[in-house]
C-alpha cells in the first residue's frame, strides 16, 4: 500500500477507501457484486484487517456498499434520486408527496411510530413556533414502495387535535387525519434544509448505516387563517432524494 509524506500524510483508511472507491467508479466492482473478504484485501493492500473495516464502514456509510447479515458487504446499487418540488399551495396528503410519487408509478405509505405529549420546555424551538400550546409530538416513517425513505417528527397542539391518537392508524397519512376528521387544511409557511448524519434511532427507522449521510428539512405548515398549526422535523434519504425549488411553476 502506497504510503504518504509526514507533511501530507493520509490514513491509511483513506488510502484503501480511495483504493475501493477506485474500483466502484471504474467498474471493476459492479452493482450487486461481493466484496473480497477482508482479510483477503488486507493482504492485497499490505494492511490490518481493522483498517479494511474501517475504509469499508465509511463506504457503507455513504451509500456505496451495503452489509448483509450472513451473507457479506456488496456493491451497493446506483442511488435513485427522486425530485421532489417545492410549492407553496394547500398540502392534501403526506406533505404533498403522494400525488407526487403515485405519478411515477410508486406508492407511498406512512407508518405511525409513537406519539406523547411533549413536557414544557423540552422543545424549545418548535414552542417558539407554536406558543401557548400543550404539544403533541408524533414520530413517523414514510415508505415508497415498503421502502423507508423519511423519518418524521410532527409537533402539534394536542388541545386542538384532540384524541388524535384514536385516528393514526398505519398507512393513513397525518395529513388525511387532519383534513377529514378535524377539517384542518395546511399549507407550508417555510422550509430548511441541511446536510447530516443519522443517529442511531434515525438509522434503524431508515435501515440505513449509523452515520450515514441524510437530509434533515424542517418546516412550519399554517391552517387556512394563516396561523401557525404544525411544526415537522424530516429526516431524508439522501440517497433517494432530492428537492427542486420550481420558481417558474409558482408564478
């Protein structure tokens, strides 16, 4: 294995990731191909087993391999980026996406999680949106095609939505509870997006590697009054998912 410089020195994880990574991009590893043991690539590259482990946990961390319990660590298939716009306009299923999705062909379903009642305090910027209610948090999971994509955590006023816990069931969008059985429309008043890593929790909703790269979005969404009624926190794919701002589309 090719070593660096002290002034320009590079680890030795890095060497074999880049190694790997090499034969990702090149072909020489396929989609759906078995990764030589690790032993084996620690006597090819002249390293320790621990650090082919390492080069190869950043790779699956990434996206570009995928561990199988039993079976061993394969070439992960090329991401599938989905497009998803942002418009503002009356949201009538699970944040727009449906529609979306049932467009091309897939399907979306959302799973319920958990749900509680949200001590004081503890949510100090979703209370700064919503002031002056007794919050509800709902924790959720939204799948195209069984697979999860986002995990959701949706903060609303528990007084206003009353007994909601009596209406999620899974597979019926938050969205089609509010609007059918509270006869509450919402439409987005802002969006955030940045880039980070998956907690542990994030990563068993997901099925995805701890660590691994995810799009966090948050948002506030008001009723037809304009008044501030849901606060979501999304965690996203980023290897299923991107977002597009249609300006064109808006005016």
């Amino acid at each position: 294995m090719p070593s660096k410089t002290p002034t320009g020195r590079v680890p030795l994880y890095r060497q074999v990731q880049d190694v790997l990574l090499q034969r990702l991009d090149g072909g020489t590893l396929q989609p759906g191909d078995r990764l030589p043991p690790e032993t084996d690539l620690a006597a090819e590259l002249r390293v320790n087993r621990l650090t082919v482990r390492q080069a190869i946990g950043e790779l699956t961390r990434a996206g570009r391999l995928v561990a199988k319990q039993g079976s061993g660590t394969f070439v992960a298939p090329p991401p599938r980026h989905f497009p998803i716009e942002l418009a503002a306009r009356f949201i009538n299923d699970a944040d727009g996406l449906s529609e979306a999705f049932r467009s091309v062909g897939r399907e979306l379903t959302e799973s319920l999680v958990s749900s509680e009642i949200v001590l004081g305090g503890s949510a100090p910027r979703v209370e700064e949106y919503l002031p002056g209610c007794r919050l509800r948090r709902v924790d959720t999971v939204l799948a195209v095609d069984g697979e999860p994509w986002f995990a959701n955590s949706v903060w609303m006023d528990d007084r206003r939505f009353a007994d909601i816990d009596g209406h999620l069931r899974d597979g019926v969008p938050l969205y089609t509870v509010w609007r059918d059985v509270y006869g509450v429309r919402l439409k987005a008043a802002w969006r955030s997006f940045a880039a980070g890593a998956a907690s542990p929790q994030v990563a068993a909703l997901l099925g995805v590697p701890p660590g691994a790269a995810v799009l966090f979005r948050d948002g506030l969404n008001l009723d037809e009054d304009e008044a501030p009624t849901v606060y979501i926190h999304r965690a996203c794919r980023s290897d299923r998912v991107r977002f597009v701002a249609n300006y064109a589309a808006q005016d």
